[in-house]
C-alpha cells in the first residue's frame, strides 16, 4: 500500500501548479534519506508556507506518477520544458530529488493547518496542528479524507457515512504500541481461542493444562484431539495435536493453525507448521513486531517452500486488536440470538 504524504510549498508554486504549467515537485535542499516511501497512486498534499499575513493552509494535492533523484543535466532539462516552477542552480555534481505528477487539484477552500486539533496518525503523538512541518512528512488515509472532507472535496456525510467513519476512528484507538502492554504465550493462545469460538470455529490448543490470568485453556477449547483425528485424519494427527492452537470450520472443511512465539524459536514454529503442509490449511505465526523481520527472514529458508504462500505473520499488536474487536462484536449482537454466538 502506497504511502501519503505532506510537502509544502509557496502559495506562488499552489497557483502555477493549478494552472496546470509545472508537473513537477522539486526538493530545495538534498533529501539524504531519499523519498522511497512514495510511489505512483501516493497522494500529496500541499501545505503552504505561512507568511506575515497569511498562516500556513493546505491549498491542494497532486497524485504521484513517478519518484526519482535527477542530475543537473535533467533537471535542467526538465526545467527547460516548463516543467519546474522557479527552479534552481544546481551545481555540476549536485542532484535533486523531484516528484512528477499529471494534474494539480486546487481545494475549493483552504484548511488551515492549526484547525487540525483533532486529526493525527496512528504514531504520532500530536495532532496535525502541532506538528512541525518544514519538508515532506508522511500520513495515512485517513488523514488525506479529513484534509480533503474539510476542503469540500467530499460529499456531505450520510448517516450510513457517518457510522463508517466512527467505526474507523474507534478501530484506530486500538493501534496501540505493543511495548505498552505485555502478552504472554498462554495469553495470545487464549485471544485466538476466544476469537475462534466468537466466529464459530471449532478450537483446539495443544496446552490445555495452561491459563491466563485464572482461566484455563481447556476451558474455552471444544475440540480435542480425538476430533482432530476424526476430522483430519490419523496420518497428520501427531503433528497437528502438536500445534499451539488450531480453528477448524465445518461450513469450509479447512483448518486454521497458529503458531505463537514468544520466547520461543522462529524456525522450530515454522517446522511445526510445515510438518502439517499436506492439510489443507490456512497456517499463521503470532508473535511481536519485533519479530517480523526474522519471520520474513527465516520463511525464505527452501525448507519452508512448501509453506511460505499459504503462511502469515500477525503481531501482537494485531491479534489484542482483533481479540477486541471481535469481543465486542459478540457483545453487541447478543440481542440478535444467534445460535453460533452461545456457548
């Protein structure tokens, strides 16, 4: 998914640009670090810099097609076809980050930058109308709507619309840095346990002695081994009664296995896992995000061939999302009396 992002910009390059003239953002200063988080479809928004009688506002956005770092012959190139509102003197050895775009969308009105009190990322600690903003500064869709919303670019929310985006807003509160809270193994193995039970699959944990915090895995199980042998056979039985917790759903005849590492050795996960490739199978490695890196290096291992299309990485952070989520959707549909949602 392409990244969006913030740039700024004088309100005389906002006017040239929706003039359709440039096609062209330059960079002032050289970027050490590049842009490479933007990509063709990224949205950039413009923000202008204040001046003594106007504060900064964002005027409009344009639409990547294409990122790159140019030399001087280039650039000059480029500005010689109209390309580059003001553009600079580089020096013979100096290079310049650009980003090309097709068409420069001017808002029907300006958003001011302070009025953004109630607008941030998931990271960011401050809304948009403390950051500090002197270059480029990535966000993420859902500021891109509110910017756009609040310049009239959007129609008038329906009450349908409304719902939708508050629904959005509750499930970004849940993005909750993992270093705040602690999962333990037998804790992840119990969300998955109740998120299956909660979605009317059958769940099984190789631990059922465990518990969490006084409650007890064998307790939210309602499959056991005998039943995985019944439903998978005797042949993979072993291995699957070995796997820290494994969904099963009727309707689909498949089943669901997750492996959860915490502490424990990526690569002793993945053989669990591969040893049960013959079934068919959605196969999952629960673990922080601290770990994604080694998962992503260890599933490249030809040992894991078998296994690495059909195997996902889900942090921590995800599954106490989903844990959440999915509780209080059980919650909120019990006036429905759904007969899969009893236990």
């Amino acid at each position: 998914m392409a990244k969006h992002a913030i740039v700024i910009a004088d309100r005389e390059w906002c006017e040239a640009a929706a003039s359709g003239s440039i096609k062209i953002y330059d960079f002032k200063y050289r970027r050490r670090q590049g842009i490479r988080a933007l990509a063709p479809g990224s949205i950039c928004i413009v923000m202008t810099r204040p001046t003594s009688s106007k504060p900064s506002a964002f005027c409009g956005e344009f639409t990547v097609r294409e990122v790159k770092e140019v030399d001087p012959q280039e650039y000059n190139r480029l500005a010689s076809q109209g390309l580059i509102d003001n553009p600079q003197k580089l020096k013979p050895n100096e290079r310049r980050w650009i980003i090309l775009f097709d068409e420069f969308k001017k808002y029907k009105k300006e958003v001011l930058k302070k009025e953004l009190t109630d607008v941030k990322t998931p990271t960011s600690k401050l809304p948009i109308a403390g950051w500090i903003i002197r270059g480029l500064h990535y966000i993420d869709e859902h500021v891109v709507r509110e910017i756009r919303r609040r310049a009239g670019e959007l129609p008038p929310e329906t009450e349908l619309g409304i719902i939708d985006e508050l629904m959005v807003s509750i499930s970004r509160l849940l993005d909750v840095p993992e270093d705040r809270f602690h999962i333990t193994h037998t804790c992840a193995e119990y969300m998955l346990m109740s998120i299956g039970r909660d979605l009317d699959f059958k769940v099984y944990t190789a631990d059922p002695s465990r518990e969490c915090s006084g409650r007890k895995l064998k307790n939210i199980a309602n499959m056991s081994k005998e039943d995985l042998g019944e439903l998978a056979g005797q042949i993979i039985l072993k291995p699957l009664s070995r796997i820290d917790v494994v969904w099963y759903s009727d309707e689909a005849r498949r089943f669901y296995a997750f492996e959860v590492v915490i502490g424990g050795s990526m690569r002793d996960a993945l053989l669990r896992l591969s040893a049960i490739r013959g079934l068919e199978a959605k196969l999952f490695i629960v673990s922080g995000e601290g770990m994604r890196r080694e998962y992503e290096r260890s599933i490249r291992n030809p040992a894991f061939n078998s296994i690495r299309r059909k195997c996902l990485f889900i942090s921590l952070g995800e599954l106490a999302k989903m844990y959440i989520l999915t509780r209080l959707w059980k919650r909120s549909v019990e006036l429905l009396q759904l007969p899969y949602t009893s236990r």
